[in-house]
C-alpha cells in the first residue's frame, strides 16, 4: 500500500501491531454495502461508467459469498478489512477494481462501517430487549396478587406484591431501551464523503450514498465525520445502564434463591452445582450477569480514555474503538438473551413470599397512617406505633398479633376495626393510586405497559 512513499518494507512485527484484520473482518458486511453504495453513486455522477460500476458490484458480491462460505483468506499484510476486500476485488476483476477507492478514504470508510454495523446490532439487542421485557409483563400479570416483602436498606419495609417489583424490573429495561432508540438516530448519520478529512474533489452526492444505505443524514463537518467516535461511547454508555440494571436484578436473584431467602426457583437449565457439595445449586447466569457488568463498565471507560487528547482530525488511536465497542455489543446482548430465556421462567415460592412479608413489621406505616385518620399528628403516630412495634419485640409478635388492649395502651384512638388495615391484603391493596403496588393499579400498569411498548420506536422485524 505504501510502495509510492516509503524505502523499505514494514517489518513482520509492525505489521502485526499495526493490523486490525484480526478484530475487524466482523465489518465485511458493512464495507461491502458501503462500497456497493459507494459504487452506485460514483456511476451516477459520471466518475465510474456503468459497466465499471456493475462489474465492481458484483465483484463485491461473490466476495461477500467467498468470505461466508469460508473460502476468503484474511491476510495481516494488508491490515484491516478494507484493504484485505479491496485487494482481492483487484485480484478479481481487475484493474477496474482499485477505481472503487475513487473519492473515499480508509478514514471515512471505517467511520461508515462501524456506524452500519452499530446501527444493525442496536437495532438486534432492541428485539431482545422487547421479549425480556414482554416476558416480565407476562409473569407480572400472573402475580398481581401475590404478595411479598419490600425492602429498603435490605430490611424489611412495606408489603408490595411480586407483580409491582417485576414492573420496576420492566421500567428500568424500558428506559434503556429508549436510549438505545435515541442513541441510534446519533448513529445513524453517513460520514461516507469526508474522505481523510477534507472532503474530495470529485462531484461526489453524499445524500444519495446515505439513502442507499439506510442512513438519516449525513455528517456535516468532515473533519468531525472521521475523526469522533461518540456515537460508539453513547452506546457503550446506553450499555452500561442495562448491564448495571441487570446487575441489580442479578443480585436479588441471587439473594431470592438462597436458602435464606427461598423467593423464587430458577430452572435447572440456568444453573449449575457443585464439584464437591453435591447439594449446591448455583445461579450461574446471574453471578455471570452480575460479573459481566463490570467488563462493560470497562469498555466505556476505555473508549472515553481513547477520545479525550485526540487532536483532530483522524489518528491511528481510533484502530482502538473497535474492540471494545464490540466486546460491549457481544456482553450486553449475551445477557439480555440469558435473561429473555430465564426470567419469565422464574417459579416464584408464593407462600415462602408471603411469609416473609408478614415478618419484619411490614404494617407499621398502615398502622400510623390509620392512627391520623383518626386525628392524631403524623409524628405523634409514629412514636406510637415505634412503642407497638417495640413491644412485638419484646414478645416476638407480628402487629397483627397484639391484643386490642395491647395496642390501646399505647393510643385510646385504636379501635377493634385496626385489624383490618395490618393485613397483608389491606396493606397492599391500599396503595390504590397511580404508581401504587395494589393489585388493581398493578394490572392497569401492566397494560399500560403494553401499550408502550407498541408505541416505541423499535426496528422492523
């Protein structure tokens, strides 16, 4: 490639260094789009005949067929995947092959390339983030009645029922998924016609290639066009917000199917045991989640560290994006299809749930929320009902199972209809309001929550 300029051959070494091939033949698909696109405008403005632009096409083609079928050889010597397809369209078609580079560079080609391929594998983790979050509407919808503890601090707080926490599981996905969507009109702009940087001199009509391919717009600046890669960090940073998601619904899987806990079962086929405790049932895929969010995490950073002392325009730093950015579209979608297939799955224990709710004084709120119904200061309340709860202490009893007079002593405003408000039942069933955990609000969420997610913006099948 560089015969015309320099004296001596690059050594074995540097070429190695220096070569992307190895990470970036995942791009084939794309440079070969882009090309033919590239190819198709370069004949409609006079630069490459019809015959010349045909001929390039189906070149390209059979080379695409050659590299799926497992018959392309990848070569270090000729660096990435761009030169290693340009080099064997020569060989293939001839000398009519090296005017396929006419008016483009390596520099915008490359930016082009990875904008398809993120904007292709954005628009693959969406549908896996739909049927995860169609299959946590679906298990929700059959526990809006079943009640377990709410926790703050990891102590027992509130009775909510297992349909409302999984809808908070869906809130957060649904968040996630649109940023992925907003994300995605960012990377949906061509930088194809920038050239190395400065644009070209050839009647070149940019609006045409990106129609061609799929894209929005184009970059207007080319200097900006080749040179930044924000696009890939706001989608390594999307990523991080669902593996960190995950990572939280990760932990309370793990927490829910410890033999403390008992929630829920996941099935045998996301599990693993022990080599030596023949008895262990480990939660394999979600301590892998949980792990994995971490090596996410990483990639941003990595991308963010790469960008922040580039000058512009283009330098050889950005062979570097690549990787990792890859290594966050492998991570993210890996999980998400781990959880698509797990967590409808989940088998909640409902009476180990329900149990556990009537632990920990989960009705205390009720209690003070009745006592200034009846009258009584907010603040007064809750000293009243911190002296009952003390005293279930004392005597190792639930609210509910204090005596009338037990709990008179304490506030003459309590009367016999108190029972009715420390149930479980009542508790959760009186956070009757938008947003709220009763039964009746969990199933209007959930299908509002359908509904939303048949208005989003989310790829064609």
């Amino acid at each position: 490639m560089w015969g015309g300029r320099f004296s001596e051959a690059t050594t074995a070494f540097v070429a190695e260094f220096t070569a992307s091939v190895q990470f970036d033949q995942r791009l084939y698909r794309q440079d070969i789009a882009g090309s033919i696109a590239h190819a198709t405008m370069l004949a409609q403005v006079g630069v490459l005949t019809e015959t010349e632009r045909d001929t390039i096409v189906n070149g390209l083609k059979a080379i695409q067929d050659d590299i799926e079928q497992g018959r392309f050889e990848w070569r270090i010597d000729l660096e990435d995947v761009h030169m290693n397809i340009e080099a064997r369209l020569t060989e293939r078609v001839g000398t009519v092959g090296k005017k396929l580079h006419t008016g483009r560079s390596r520099n915008d080609q490359v930016a082009t390339d990875i904008r398809l391929y993120l904007r292709d594998e954005i628009d693959d983790i969406l549908k896996i983030l739909h049927r995860l979050t169609s299959g946590l509407l679906t298990l929700a919808a059959q526990h809006t009645d079943t009640i377990m503890p709410g926790f703050t601090h990891l102590q027992t707080a509130q009775p909510v029922t297992f349909g409302h926490h999984l809808l908070a599981w869906f809130e957060m996905l649904v968040r996630d998924a649109e940023r992925l969507i907003d994300c995605r009109q960012r990377v949906n702009r061509m930088p194809l016609g920038a050239a190395a940087l400065a644009g070209t001199t050839y009647p070149i009509d940019r609006r045409l290639t990106a129609t061609l391919l799929g894209f929005d717009g184009v970059c207007e600046n080319s200097l900006d066009a080749v040179s930044d890669r924000d696009f890939a960090i706001e989608f390594c940073s999307a990523a991080s917000l669902i593996m960190m998601h995950l990572s939280r619904m990760s932990e309370e899987l793990i927490l829910w199917t410890s033999a403390q806990f008992r929630f829920v079962q996941i099935p045998d086929r996301f599990c693993t045991g022990s080599s030596i405790m023949p008895q262990k049932k480990n939660p394999d895929v979600p301590e892998l989640v949980r792990g994995k969010s971490g090596r996410v995490f990483g990639d941003l950073m990595g991308l963010l560290t790469l960008m922040k002392a580039q000058p512009l325009a283009y330098n050889k730093d950005n062979q570097e994006d690549k990787e990792p950015l890859f290594d966050a579209i492998d991570t993210v979608r890996n999980c998400l299809l781990a959880f698509a297939d797990m967590v409808p799955a989940l088998q909640p224990n409902l009476a180990v749930m329900r149990e556990a709710a009537f632990r920990g004084f989960s009705t205390a709120t009720d209690l003070a929320d009745y006592l200034v119904k009846k009258g009584l200061p907010f603040r007064d309340a809750h000293e009243v009902v911190g002296k009952a709860v003390a005293l279930g202490v004392a005597e190792e009893k639930d609210l509910s199972e204090l005596s009338l007079a037990q709990l008179q002593q304490f506030s003459t405003l309590i009367g016999d209809d108190v029972y009715s408000v420390l149930t479980l039942e009542g508790s959760v069933a009186a956070r009757n309001h938008l947003g709220g955990t009763a039964p009746a609000q969990v199933r209007a969420a959930i299908e509002r929550a359908h509904n939303r997610l048949a208005t989003l913006q989310l790829p064609s099948s």
